[in-house]
C-alpha cells in the first residue's frame, strides 16, 4: 500500500487538476509523482483523500461553469 504524506498529496492534486483543465505543470513533478506509484501496485491511501476528491470536484465544476 501506498500512503501519500501531506506534501505529496498536494502535489498530485495540483498536477491532476491542472491535467484536467489543461493548465502547465511541471514535468519534474510529474515524474516524481509517477515514482511513488511504480513502488507499489497495491492500493493507494491518501490522508487528504476527502477533501482531495471535494476540491478536485469543486474545481472541475468551476472550469465547466466557466466555460
């Protein structure tokens, strides 16, 4: 299993909401991010996994609005 610290979290919600509104994003992040997850093929736990999913929702919603 993976578990993502506060940092980390942060850093794969912002490249995803950035992927989804088609915004820049760091190539490095990326592959840093990507790292974390090749370790393991196991389920990934996040401790900010609520409120990740609620912020990412909120910001999906507010670039289909604005569109």
């Amino acid at each position: 299993m993976i578990v993502l610290n506060d940092s980390q979290a942060f850093i794969v919600e912002s490249l995803l909401t950035k992927m989804l509104i088609r915004d820049s994003y760091s190539i490095s992040q990326l592959e840093e991010a990507i790292g974390w997850f090749q370790n393991e093929t196991n389920q990934v736990s996040c401790p900010f996994e609520q409120v990740w999913s609620k912020n990412l929702a909120e910001e999906i919603v507010r670039q289909l609005q604005s569109n």
